[in-house]
C-alpha cells in the first residue's frame, strides 16, 4: 500500500511538472525553423557522397532553394518557400536506411 502511494505521488508530481512547464523550456524545440543550407537537389554529386551525413536531397520542382527546417532528438522536418511566397511541407518516404535523407515536396500549401 506504501510503494502504491509513493508511485501515485511521482506520477502525479511528473504530470504537474509536464502541466506547469514554464514555455520557455522549449526553446529549440520543434516549432523553430531556420534557413536550412543542408538540404542538396538529386543533381548535386555533393548529395551522394557518404561523408555528408548532415546532407539531405530535396525532390522539389524549386531545388534545394528556400529551405528551412528544424531538428528535434534526431527527426527533422522543414517546408520550403515557392516562388510565391507559399510554404510547402518536405515529406519523408519510408526508405528505410534513406528515411532520414530524402525529403519530397508535397505541392500541397499551408
């Protein structure tokens, strides 16, 4: 009865601490999106090179220009500007070992 008590205490303690985080705590979280150079277009030799581990390919009709993206424990996701002005999401295809390298663009705006 004593460990059910001390385990609801701590559970409770976590969910208020989740709850009542200052918003200031996320900084550098997922909502923050920077001008992103990594980003290579398929045509690029610089983007097939094994060294560039931090190198991802774009498909997009635009190339790799106007990119930006955030990384957050180890999954990046980015959008990339038209033109126009209009934001576009870069999808990730499960590729398998790929999954983390090449970004499609989705023609779809937000």
């Amino acid at each position: 009865m004593r460990g059910l008590m001390v385990a609801a205490a701590g559970i409770v303690a976590i969910g208020l601490g989740t709850v009542l985080a200052p918003t200031a705590a996320a900084v550098g979280g997922p909502g923050e999106y920077s001008r992103c150079e990594s980003f290579r277009a398929p045509w690029d030799p610089q983007a097939w090179i094994r060294d560039g581990a931090s190198d991802k390919i774009v498909l997009s009709p635009f190339g790799a220009g106007e990119v930006y993206c955030t990384s957050w424990h180890g999954m990046t996701g980015g959008y990339q500007v038209d033109p126009w002005g209009n934001k576009h999401w870069l999808d990730t295809p499960w590729l398998g070992p790929l999954t983390n390298k090449i970004y499609v663009w989705n023609p779809e705006t937000f």
